[in-house]
C-alpha cells in the first residue's frame, strides 16, 4: 500500500490541525506588518501612495478647499485686493473677496491637476514622510521638527505657490505666517508609543512570514498519511487568511475615516484610505491567489473521479512529451511575471521562488502519472479507485 494510506495518530492529527491554525492566525498578523513596512513606512511606497492620491479629482477638491480657507484665515484678502484695485473701487474689495472664494476654490482645482503642482504636493509628502519615520525610529537629522508638541506637514509652499498664482502679490503672500497649511501627523504624547510600535514592526515583518512558511511546512511533513489533503488544508487557509485582511480592510476603513474624518470629507478619506492601503489589499488577494493554486493543485493530484479523468486525458501529454510540459511551464511562469498581480513576481527572489515551485510540481505530476500508467487497474470486483485524497488513488492508467 502506498505510503500516504498509513492513517495518523490523534495525536499527530492534532499537532497539523494546531500549526496550520497557528500558522494561519501569525499569517494574518504578518500581513499587517508587511504593509506597515512597504507603505507606511518606505518613503518610495509613500511617495507613489501620495501620487496616486494627489491625482484624484475628489482629493484635489477637498485639497483646494482647505488651502482657499488657510488664505482667507491667514491673509487679508480684501485688503490684499484693494491694494491692486484703482482707489475710486475700494469699497468693491470686501464683496469681491467674498465672491472670488469659490472661483479660488475652483482655480486651485484647476492648478492641482498640474503636473508640477503635484510635484510639489509629492515633495511636501515625501518631506514630511521621511522626517515622520526618522522620528518615529529615533533618528535625529536635519530638518525633523516636532515643535509645540507636534510632528507636522508642511505645505507652507504649496499655500504661498497658489497664493501667488492667484493674483495676490507678494505683499500679500509674505504675511503668511510660518504655519500656514500646517497639518498635524503625530503628537508628542503618542511619540513613545509609536516609537516602540515600529521597532516591533520592523522585528515582525522580517520573521513572521519565515515562522508561517515553517510552520505550514512542518505540518505537511507530519502529516505522513495525509499529506495532500494537509496541503489543501494550508490552500484553503490562506485563501481565509486573504478574505480576512480585505476585510478587515474595508471595516477599518469605515471605523478610522467615520471616528476621524467630517461627514463632508468622508468620500475622500475612503479614497485616501484605499490608495494608502492598497499594498494590503495587494497581499490579502495574493494570500488567496496562492491558496487557490494549492487547491487546485491539490485537487489535480487527488482521487476524485474529475481529477483522475483530467490526469487520464493529460497523461500522454505529461509523461511522453516532457518538452511540452516544461514549455508550458514556462509559459506560464512568464505570464505570471507579465501580470506581477503580487509583490512576490515583481522581485527576483519571488520569481526564482515561483520558478523551483512550478518546476516541483511538474516533477511531481510527471511521476504521479508515470507510476499511474505503470500501474495495473484495480478490477471492481476487488472495490475500485477510492475516490478520496486520504488514500493513494490506484487509477490504472492506460495510454493506448
């Protein structure tokens, strides 16, 4: 009998059920570590978030909004206007500031869809990004100011750049204080907190992704006797490991931007939450693109009547025409390359690591069918193929 017939102990049943369960609930927090770390902390991940995000229509409206409302709070705009105004129009400044607010409101729409101007909201981010994480690892530097208690963003410049476009003058733009457009990041208070919430960070998304791919290992190396249907297991898992994080996704999206956004900037924070988040959302499909292959391999190697039927017709192909399989292994690595749905296929360790699986599992399917065709059928007197994957299918091949 073959070897995967042997059937486990309780016991041993027990530790697999307990190190995919593990395994699975670690995967999950190692998740959440991993995009902590590609996006919110690396300053290339932020920038292009920041891309993204500048280049949405409903964030350049909210953006225009509240840089029009820092002029008016900061600058004496009908004064401002009545300096360029004939003496005989004075008294038109005031209705005219008034009315020129939402035409501004308009016109910085208009100027944030400029590519130079976004590149100076980029630079701002990226700025202020960089100083933020130099903080948050203790680091000190030029240009790091957590001032009045506070680390901050600065898009002084960006306020003074459109002041001078509007027509302002320079008069006018110098009397913005230092703190116009100032936007708060981190309090003094939360310093410490967050201080040690990115060294655990830092320490997690490094070793929790080796400690599930050990765990999940270990426990189809116990699984002796059922070892394909523990793989399938560990398919399935990840795929629920997945559902989960885009879950979580979109319910913790809906929590922070309700508790923290105004009822009027909520279709915005929703944007900004899905761009800064979407490495998650990246790794929690790749979580269930990687269980579904599984399953489906799984599923291929089994005893079910389908598989079997499928193995029956590839089997001619597989076994005699090896260049062909391997061409199309091939090819399909390629297409995975091509698409680089995941982080994983868009570095070379994560093709070379797709690369050893694919060719693993030709390897594998290669002898399954060889030893299948080599193998003599089982007559339905004696009970036939048994159609499950906790026992070797005896399929009895035959390529004629």
């Amino acid at each position: 009998m073959a070897a995967n017939s042997t059937p486990l102990s309780r016991r041993r049943r027990l530790v697999v059920w307990l190190l995919i369960v593990f395994a699975s609930l670690i995967a999950f927090v190692s998740t959440l570590a991993l995009w902590t770390e590609r996006q919110l902390l690396d300053n290339n991940g932020w920038r292009s978030a920041s891309e993204q995000v500048i280049a949405d229509q409903q964030v350049q409206q909210a953006l225009s909004v509240f840089v029009v409302n820092q002029l008016y709070q900061y600058v004496d705009v009908p004064a401002a206007l009545q300096e360029r105004l004939p003496p005989n129009l004075d008294p038109l400044a005031g209705p005219v500031a008034t009315g020129l607010r939402q035409p501004a409101v308009d016109a910085v729409a208009l100027m944030l869809k400029r590519p130079r101007v976004q590149d100076l909201w980029v630079a701002a981010s990226g700025r202020a990004h960089q100083r933020l994480v130099n903080v948050l690892e203790d680091k000190t530097g030029a240009g790091i100011s957590t001032g009045n208690g506070a680390v901050t963003l600065q898009l002084g410049v960006i306020v003074r750049q459109f002041a001078d476009e509007l027509g302002l003058g320079q008069r006018a733009v110098s009397r913005l204080p230092p703190d116009a457009g100032t936007i708060t990041l981190l309090r003094s208070s939360q310093l410490n907190s967050a201080q040690q919430a990115v060294h655990v960070i830092r320490v997690l998304s490094k070793w929790l992704l080796v400690l599930v791919l050990a765990m999940y290992t270990a426990a189809a190396f116990i699984a002796r006797g059922e070892r394909r249907v523990t793989i399938r297991r560990i398919g399935w898992s990840l795929v629920l490991v997945g559902l989960g994080v885009l879950v979580v996704r979109k319910v913790v999206g809906n929590y922070v931007i309700d508790a923290l956004a105004s009822p009027a900037y909520h279709g915005v924070g929703h944007r900004v939450w899905l761009v800064t988040t979407s490495i998650l959302g990246e790794i929690g499909t790749a979580s269930i693109f990687y269980g579904v292959l599984l399953v489906a391999a799984m599923f291929l190697a089994g005893g079910t009547a389908p598989a079997r039927a499928i193995r029956r017709v590839i089997a001619p192909v597989v076994v005699r025409q090896p260049s062909v399989v391997w061409g199309a292994a091939g090819a399909f690595l390629l297409l995975l390359v091509l698409w680089g749905g995941t982080h994983a296929l868009r570095t070379w360790w994560g093709i070379a690591f797709f690369a050893i699986l694919i060719a693993a599992g030709v390897i594998a399917l290669q002898r399954q069918l060889r030893d299948e065709l080599e193998s003599p059928p089982v007559p339905a007197s004696e009970g036939g193929p048994i159609a499950g994957d906790e026992v070797a299918p005896q399929t009895g091949l035959a390529v004629r």
